[in-house]
C-alpha cells in the first residue's frame, strides 16, 4: 500500500514525519525507515547514480548524505550525526 495512503499527508515534509511515525509504531528498524524516506523522494531506479541529502528523517538534527547506484539501485546512507544512522542497502 502506498504510504501516502497510510498518511493521509499533504505535504512533502508530513509525509515524512507521518511515515517514520508510522515505521517506528511498527517497530523497524532506523535503517529501514531512513531507506524508505529515500525511496518516496527518488522511488524509482536511477538512469544515472544519485547523490543526495536531506534532514535526517532519524535524529531531525543532521544531514544524511545518500547516494543510489544506477546499476541496481543500491542506496547508501550516513548521517552527520554522531551515533546516527548509517547503512548499504
């Protein structure tokens, strides 16, 4: 099911919050749900490699620099944070 259907959000930054609400009401892991706020910006895979940041969707307080391979739509993911998210999907 869409996410926009679970939010009922209207814009780009409530969809967000409402989705991590959500992910953490479920009990996921910070990873996932920092890999799933990536894919509503980009859900599609790249025709070229992506390189990217926004606002941490985990702490709210750095940055998290992703970049998605076009080969096979890998993401990789660190916030500036201390002790904050980071992954290879």
């Amino acid at each position: 099911m869409p996410v926009k259907k679970i939010t009922g959000a209207s814009t780009e930054e409530e969809l967000v919050q409402e989705t991590v609400r959500e992910l953490r009401r479920r009990s996921l892991p910070d990873a996932i749900i920092a890999a799933v706020v990536i894919r509503l910006k980009y859900p599609d895979k790249p025709t070229e490699p992506v390189q990217d940041s926004m606002v941490c969707p985990i702490c709210r307080k750095g940055k998290l620099h992703f970049s998605i391979a076009s080969s096979n739509g890998h993401i990789w993911a660190r916030c500036t944070t201390d002790d904050c998210v980071r992954f290879m999907q």
